[in-house]
C-alpha cells in the first residue's frame, strides 16, 4: 500500500516512537508478508538503496514494523 501525503503534517503511533513528518506529496509504502523477519528486511533495504533505521515486533512475534531511511 502506499499513501501519500497531500499537506504536510506529522503523525505518531502512540505505541511507536518517534513521531514522523512527512512534507507534501512524500509517500509512505507498506507490504504485508509473512516471510519478512529483520535480517531479511535488513539485506533487502540495502539492495534498495535504504538502511534499516528502526524494527518492532508484537508481544507474539506474528507483526512487524519497519522504519527504513534512504541509505547515506
């Protein structure tokens, strides 16, 4: 999925930090799997282009969350 923003704004996860600016028209993409687990998040970023800055999983390890930033 992705959305993108049409103002700029900010938004927060109350149970996620930080909160996270998005400036006009910057886009946020998601995808749902099963076969991602960090170390795999982690090499796909980088063949991307992206670094890995931020994982989260659930109490259960069933969801994960990433925050990944263009690599420098």
């Amino acid at each position: 999925m992705r959305m993108k923003a049409r103002s700029a704004l900010k938004a927060q996860n109350p149970a996620s930090d930080p909160a996270v600016d998005f400036a006009l028209v910057e886009a946020l993409r998601t995808e749902i799997s099963g076969k991602f687990r960090q170390g795999g998040i982690r090499v796909e970023s980088a063949a991307a282009g992206f670094a890995l800055g931020r994982h989260w999983n659930d109490s259960g390890g069933r969801f994960t969350r990433s925050l990944t930033f263009p690599a420098t």
